[in-house]
C-alpha cells in the first residue's frame, strides 16, 4: 500500500447524509475484474440521473476535476460490506473521504485501500461544504500526521483510529504485519485446540 | 489471561480470540469459520498475486448465493458474467480444497441460511464473511461480522483478522410481544428510533423476556438486521433454545462432545454486573407490525400510522431528507400507510427466508389469492424441500405467487430478479436504498406476514386483519 501523508487537491462537496454502498456502486456493475476500472460506476444511479436524480452530478463539474477528496455528510458508506464500493472511490482518483461518520466496514475497507476516512463534526463538515475557497475547485490540503484539513482560511481537526493512522502513514501491509506475529499465532492455536476442541467443524472430511 | 472483572459476551468472545496484547490499538483476533461466496473473486485473486496459500481450508466454506439466478439455472441464456462468477467459486474453492456447498448440491442456500442449518454456526465462535449480514449468525451467541474483500484475503492468508474493540451496547426488550408482531419488526422499530446509524461502532448485545422467548429463526431475524442500526453485529446469549437446534446437526459436534460443548456454552452470559457502554430497553407491548415508507431502513412506521410530512419536521437537513426519500417513492405527505398501493412482492432473503417465515406467510395466504404477481425464494435447497413436504409451496402457487429456487434474489440487483424503474414492491429484505432491488425501484420492507397481507390486497395491509382468529 502507498504511504499517506498529505494531498493538496479540489475536493467535491456532496451534500448528502446515509451514502449507501448501493449508491456507491450498485450492484450491477460488481461483475467486472477490478483490471477493468471501477471508477466510471461511482456512485453512477445519482450522477446520471437514475429516476431523474442527479445530486451527485457535483462530481462531473469541471472545477472539481482531478479531485483527490469528498466531503460528505453523516453516515458515510452504511450499507453492505462491498469493497467495490472504495474500488470506484479509488478508482475515481478519492484518496480522502470527509464526513461525521462512517460506517464500520466501509471506514475499514477504506484504510485496507489506502484511502483515509477522516471524521469532523458535523458543524465543521457544514463549514466545508459551504466554504468558497473549497466551492471554487481551489485545492484543500489533508494533512494525515497533523489530523488537519486545510481550505482557503479555514482548518479543520479531523479524527482517525490511532491503528488506521499508523497504517496509512507506513504503508504497511496487513498480511506482513500479521505474518511477523506467526509464533504468537502457532501458540494461540495450539493452546486453543485443548481448551475449545468442539469449536472445530465435526465432519469436515470431502464428500 | 481473560481479563479480571465483569465482563459482557461481547468481552468474553473478545478474549477467548485475542491473540495479541490487549493494549494494541487494534487485536488480532483467531477466525473460528470463514464462509466465502462468489463475489470473493477479488480476494482470491488478491491471494493469488501474492502466491499465497489458504490457511485453514478446513475452517472455510464456500457456498453461491449473491449471483446465482433462482430459476432456469441450467439456461444456455444465463448472463456469461453471472455463469463466470460462480466458475471461479467452483476453481477457487476446489484449488484450494475448501468445501463448498456449490449449484448442484443439495445443501446450497444463502449463506446465512444454510451454513447455519449445517450446524457450522456455533456459540462462541469468531466468524466472518465478505457480506454484512454477517451478523445474523450472532443469534447463537456468535461473534460474526461482515469483512471487505482485502480482510477476507487476510483471513484466507492467516485466519486471523485485526480488529479495533467495539463499544458494547445492550438492547433489552422485554414483556410479551403483541399477535402477529415479528422479530423483523422488533428491528425496524428499533433502527426507527436509534437511526441508522445509531450503533455505529458498537458491538449488540440483545436481551431481555421478549428476546428469550423468540425462536432461533426469528432470533436470526433480528441480529441479521444489527447492520441497518449501524452496529458492527449483534449476538444473543446462547440458551436451551439454541441447543435444541444444533443438537445432531451435521457439523455440530457429536454426542459426548456436544454435552461437553453445551457445558463451556452455558458460560457463554454477560455477567450480570457487567458494564456497557449503552443501554435501550423497549416494551414489547410497544411494537406494532411495521414497515418502511423511505429510503432507509430508519424511515419505518406501525402500519396503522401515516407517512410523515416533511413541514412538520422542524431540522431542516431532516426535513429535506424525508422530502427527498418521498420524492424518490412517490408518496404524498400524511398519506395513510394502508393507502400505498403497490406492483410486487417478494418473500426471501437472508433475514426471512427460513422455514418458519415461509409458514407465516403461507397462513395469511392460504384459501386467498394475490392479486399482484410475486416470487418466493425459499433460503436454502433444506427450507425448499421442508415448505415443499408441508405444502407451502402449494399455497403460494394457489395464490399466483412463483415458487423458485434459493439463492439471494430480490434482495440485490445482480443475478437477474429485478424490480423494474418505478415499480413498488412488499419485501421481506433487508434494505430500501434508492435502486437496491434494481434500478429506480422502490422498496417497502416488513415481516413475511405483512408481505403475504399486501399480495393479497394489493396495498400496504395490517396483517392482524387477515388472520384466521380475526375472523371468527
């Protein structure tokens, strides 16, 4: 995974709470290998006018182009557990999502794709939405060490799990991570086989 | 070491698994089972570039659900891309000797169905899979959580995960639950009043007199639906309830070792001087038949109130987003729920798709006939033969609904049934999302009973009306 530290890119103000997975990408378009691009189904139903609704069109206006950051509101990415989700974030050039909060398995599956989901106040997510500088296509600053989001004269604190920070400054890999603890992993298993031998399946021989 | 101290379920799951130390930012937690269906391609395939093998293929089972098609399944017209996916569940699964429970086999289902059924689901245990509903497998006392696809190639690299400790929250419902009131709509009322995402980054303990007395069934229901609450899962501790229905299933353990099993399982309680970090306690007697109106499943209502005006709303950004759901259902403010006609229904589904809820729908449908077409899709091949044995699947074809094979359905938009743009359909599912059920289609959620009502009538209906004692 690519280290994070900071971007300085336009950022998109989609003014949208409970941002489904579904919206995100619906699920029509999951059948695809992710060689062949995700990016173009974001969040698709919503920009092109899907039962005459296009309040993510936002994303298409030149002025936000190459943005690297979305602002959004509360409850980010609920829903289902697709990853496709952050693929087409990702895909579409997202390295930062802003918003009150997310939801669990998204905010994860983020982190593991290297994009980080910074979580401000409510009050300072509405400031940004409504910020000129931002609203103009000017660059807004992520700043990951800081935990600061910088737009035109206004900064804004953001949170992050201390674990995920970590993992985003690195770069670290969760499977190497997790393979430098294979002695404790050997152990717990061992120890474990004795004190829960019925966790195992009990007929798991081929058919 | 466990942890000195009152501890809940929740902690006690938690330490059984914790491999490493508890002052990490993140555990690393053991993975007891993980189950995998088609759309976990991308992990195999991340796997694959990484020339990793399987951990513990004897802890991982496979099974296809999301994408297979529930009827003409042998069609030569199958969509390459659909018959594409469920080859490389077949490839992946064989190269890696994991067991699945593949199109041809009689134990197939949707996941959450016929792994449980299996007797794969067990107190106590860790276990994840690349679906949120991951958290049905917590009504028997579970730890069971839905993971992305890069956690789901961890644990097929390590079958291990790392996790961030949840809050605990305990929900308590308690007195008896009124006739026709279902564990699906203890779990809308209850995502009504704490939000969709009201237990964002909590872990649920449900409990209470009206939780005890559910079955396994309706108990899968309502973990099953944690997610819509934004909790990360939810749990119910094991009882005789639970041991009565795993007892001499096929991966249960067996004899002596499941009276062993049962003893370690009676321990699996929160203390009772534990603490969480949030407690909600409803009256049974509170809870109504209940269905969605919106676009969340936040946006629900008793059936016997009417859909809410966006006037009357004095938040702006709430107000506007009951506008915008209305807008996109083509509802009026302050119109009677009874009064929402609608175009289809369709019983199935992770959350209601098990034998029992076949039964209650087939009660209210049984001698009467839908007049909007429908599709059942029974939860497993097992469920399918058990309805067809009672003959349920006789009254839903009676009543003009399609009686079909098991697979995820109408729930999602990906394997060929769809609700068409602008079309409203009675569903027994989980999710309302703009365009979860295809394109532009709008989607009301409820009970099986409630769903059989509106076929029958045509529009949004309170069930209790159309039970046999009502008519005497």
């Amino acid at each position: 995974m690519k280290p994070f530290t900071s971007l300085s890119s336009p950022a998109v103000p989609l003014s949208l709470a409970n941002v489904d997975t579904d919206q995100l990408i619906p699920a029509r378009f999951m059948k695809r290998p992710r060689s062949e691009g995700y990016g173009g189904f974001l969040l698709h139903d919503l920009r092109r006018g899907g039962a005459g609704d296009t309040s993510a069109a936002v994303l298409d206006e030149p002025r936000f182009a190459g943005a690297a950051c979305l602002v959004a509101r509360r409850n980010f990415g609920c829903g289902s557990s697709r990853e496709a989700a952050v693929y087409a974030l990702a895909d579409f050039g997202f390295r930062c999502i802003v918003a009150p909060s997310f939801g669990d398995i998204f905010a994860s599956n983020a982190v593991k794709n290297g994009l980080v989901p910074a979580r401000v106040a409510e009050e300072d997510v509405e400031r940004l939405l409504q910020n000129e500088s931002l609203l103009a296509g000017h660059p807004v600053v992520i700043d990951l060490a800081e935990q600061v989001i910088r737009a035109g004269n206004e900064v804004v604190a953001f949170d992050i799990d201390i674990g995920w920070k970590a993992r985003l400054l690195n770069g670290w890999d969760d499977i190497e991570l997790t393979r430098a603890k294979c002695r404790e992993i050997d152990a717990f298993r061992a120890r474990d086989l004795i004190e829960r031998p019925w966790a195992a399946p009990s007929n798991n021989r081929p058919d | 070491m466990k942890p000195a101290g009152p501890r809940t379920l929740i902690d006690k799951i938690w330490d059984t698994h914790a491999i490493t130390g508890h002052d990490e930012a993140e555990t690393l937690l053991w993975v007891d089972r993980h189950l995998l269906h088609e759309g976990s391609f991308h992990a195999f395939n991340q796997i694959a570039a990484r020339e990793a093998t399987v951990a513990h293929p004897e802890l991982t089972f496979g099974i296809a659900d999301h994408y297979v098609p529930t009827r003409d399944r042998e069609s030569p017209d199958l969509d390459p891309q659909i018959r594409g996916m469920i080859r490389q569940l077949d490839d992946n699964t064989q190269r890696h000797g994991i067991r699945q429970f593949g199109l041809g086999d009689a134990r197939q289902g949707i996941v959450h169905v016929a792994i449980p059924e299996q007797g794969l689901t067990l107190p106590g245990l860790v276990m994840v899979c690349g679906d949120s509903h991951t958290s049905t497998h917590g009504a028997f006392g579970a730890y069971a959580f839905g993971i992305g696809a890069s956690e789901v190639a961890h644990v097929l690299a390590t079958q291990t995960i790392w996790q961030k400790k949840p809050r605990r929250m305990r929900i308590r419902v308690d007195g008896e639950l009124g006739p026709g009131v279902t564990a699906k709509d203890i779990a809308l009322t209850l995502i009504s009043r704490i939000g969709a995402d009201g237990a964002q980054g909590h872990a649920i303990e449900y409990a209470g007199s009206a939780i005890r007395a559910l079955s396994m069934e309706g108990r899968m229901t309502l973990c099953n639906m944690s997610i819509e609450g934004g909790g990360r899962l939810g749990l119910i501790a094991p009882d005789e309830t639970t041991f009565a229905w795993l007892e001499g299933r096929p991966f249960a353990p067996q004899g002596a070792q499941f009276a062993a099993a049962v003893e370690d399982w009676r321990g699996l309680v929160s203390d009772s001087d534990a603490a969480f970090d949030r407690e909600i306690v409803i009256a049974g007697a509170e809870i109504a038949p209940t269905v969605t109106w919106g676009t969340s499943p936040e946006h629900a209502l008793p059936i016997g109130e009417a859909v809410p005006d966006p006037d009357a709303i004095a938040d702006a950004d709430r107000a506007a987003s009951v506008r915008e759901a209305l807008a996109y259902m083509g509802l009026q403010p302050k119109m009677k729920l009874t009064e929402i006609r609608i175009d289809q229904v369709f019983i199935g589904s992770c959350t209601n798709s098990r034998i029992e809820d076949l039964r209650a729908a087939a009660r209210i449908l049984d001698g009467r006939r839908a007049i909007v077409p429908g599709l059942v899709s029974p939860g497993s091949a097992n469920v399918k033969r058990q309805a067809e044995q009672e003959g349920l699947d006789r009254i839903f074809q009676a009543a003009g609904l399609s009686w079909e094979d098991s697979g995820c359905s109408m729930c999602v938009g990906m394997n060929g049934d769809i609700v068409p743009p602008g079309h409203r359909c009675a569903s027994t599912t989980n999710r309302n999302f703009r365009g979860r059920q295809g394109p532009g289609s709008r989607t009301h959620i409820m009970s099986p009973a409630m769903v059989a009502a509106a076929a029958v009538t045509g529009h949004l209906t309170d069930m209790r009306a159309l039970l046999p004692e009502a008519s005497r």
